[in-house]
C-alpha cells in the first residue's frame, strides 16, 4: 500500500500525499457515495455498468458528475497494470464547506478521490463461509452506494464476533442483501434472489448472474425471499465486486445443503470465469 499512487482532485500523488480538509462533507457527515470497480488483468469489468450506477448515485443525493464516462476512462488507465486483478476505488463527496452546516454549502467542488488495489481471489469461495442472520437496520434508500456505511460496518463486525464472514439482512421477514453484498439462494431448484426495490444495492455482480442464468436456461427468480425460505435454501451465495461469488455453507449455525459448496455454485463460477475472460 505504502507506494500506491491515487488520483485526488485531478493529480496523482503517492498515498502518503494525498489529503483532505477535515472540513470535507464525506469526513464530516459521510456525504458523498462510491463504486468499487473490479479490473482483471489490466480490464475494467462492466465498466459503463458501475458508471451509470454512479450516475444513479450521484443524481439521488443531488450532486452533478464531475467527468463524461470517457473522462472517468482515462482517469483510471495510469492506475491499471496488466498482470494483476485489482480493484478500482472510486468516491465522490459534496466537497469542502466553510463551516459545518447539514444543508448543503453553495458552490463548493466535489472531492473526487480513486484508488486501484490488488485483489486475490477471496479464500472463502473455496470452502464456502458461515453467516448470520440478523435485522436489517438500515435506512430506505440502500439503492444508493452512499459512504454512509455505520449500519453496514456494524452490521458485518457483529457477524465477524460470531465467528462468520458475512451477515445477511432480514427486513421485515423478507431477505434484503448481505452487508456487503447482494444474497442468492438455490429454494426448489431455482436460482433466487431477491428483487431490485430499493431496499438493496443493485448490484453489477448480481446482474451478470442473472444474465448468465437467463442465457445458460437456468431456472431462476428475482422474488421476495422469506427468512424461513433461506432457511430451507439448498445453496446460498453472496455476491460482490470483490468476492464475485461465495458459497455460504453455514446459516445461523446450522448446514446449507450438504455443508459445501454447491454444484450450482460451481457451474455459476465457472460461467462467471469464462465471462470474465470474454470481457
Ligand atoms: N460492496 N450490496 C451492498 C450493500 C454492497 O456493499 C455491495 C458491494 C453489493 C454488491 O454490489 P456489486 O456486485 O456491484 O459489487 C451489494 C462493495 C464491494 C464494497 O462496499 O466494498
């Protein structure tokens, strides 16, 4: 990390160099939002996908984007290199105000900050991780990848004291995502997950695998999933940027299926693989 070079406000400058005001909304109240954009060998994945997302983000907390997707483009290629995976950090905030107001400061630049690091395959997605079922205590606009991440944070460390990677948000009785991550399950041999409402992240991993499902004739479902559902789940999977696809082999102490990664799993991966050579 120490020699990682980032782009801040249109330079770039060694890790160690780049600062902020601690009069920055994103400091001061977590006011801006973020895309974490996966690269593979020197590709970016899905790239108009996170941009329009981005763009999505920005128009609901009402900032302009600052850069045309061709600008963005450009910004990260000096930060790609070709033999490694890595992963494109991207964050947006209202910029710095004068004094600290909740409302919004007139004419300010919003902070633009990327970094790009290397990632490894996530260990877990071998042998499957353990999660926990726990209450959704989110706010009603999780379709926006804001910073805002306390409940998120809180959320996965309370999963991490008990002893699992990832916790899985129960809003009401229905599934919502994981804390950092969107959830699938594998209920009467259809691949579900749950619908795109506002009250999770659409996620870009989620998408490609219901693509890949539609184009493979796998049978699959965007539905409402009732915690007794996932209870009753074959397989169950979480989905990232970062972690692609993980096996979920223990839910609240208890064996998904035969404890292992699945066989749905595994045809899933390696569609996902081959997609990620084709990109
Ligand atoms: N998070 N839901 C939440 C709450 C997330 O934070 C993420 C990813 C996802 C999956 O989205 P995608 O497939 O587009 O990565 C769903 C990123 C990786 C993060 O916060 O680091």
């Amino acid at each position: 990390m120490a020699d990682l070079t980032v782009f801040l406000n249109g330079e770039y400058l060694p890790l160690a160099e780049a600062k902020i005001s601690v009069m920055d909304r994103g400091f001061l109240f977590g006011d801006g939002v973020y895309e974490v954009i996966p690269v593979y060998a020197g590709r970016i994945f899905r790239i108009e996908e996170h941009l329009r997302r981005l763009n999505n983000s920005l128009t609901d907390i009402r900032l302009d984007n600052p850069y045309t997707p061709q600008e963005w483009q450009a910004i990260f290629q000096p930060l790609l290199v070709s033999d490694k995976d890595q992963s494109l950090y991207l964050q947006i905030t209202r910029g710095i105000a004068e004094k600290r107001d909740h409302a919004f400061p007139e004419k300010v630049t919003p902070t633009v900050l990327v970094m790009c690091t290397e990632v490894k395959p996530f260990e877990g997605k071998f042998t499957g991780i353990k999660a926990v079922t726990l209450d959704d205590t989110r706010w009603d606009l999780c379709h926006i990848k804001a910073i805002t991440l306390l409940a998120n944070i809180l959320l996965r460390q309370e999963a991490i004291d008990e002893g699992c990677a990832e916790a899985i948000l129960i809003k009401q009785g229905y599934v919502t995502e994981g804390a950092a991550s969107n959830v699938f399950a594998v209920i009467d041999g259809v691949l579900m997950t749950p619908l795109n409402n506002g009250a999770i992240l659409a996620g870009i991993t989620r998408d490609v695998i219901l693509e890949l499902a539609a184009q493979n004739n796998i049978p699959f479902s965007e539905q409402v999933i009732a915690l007794e559902a996932l209870q009753q789940a074959t397989e169950i999977w979480v989905t990232s940027s970062t972690r692609e696809i993980v096996p979920v082999v223990e839910l609240d102490g208890l064996k998904v299926g035969d404890g292992k990664p699945g066989p749905l799993f595994r045809r899933m991966d390696t569609l996902l693989q081959a997609e990620k050579q084709a990109a």
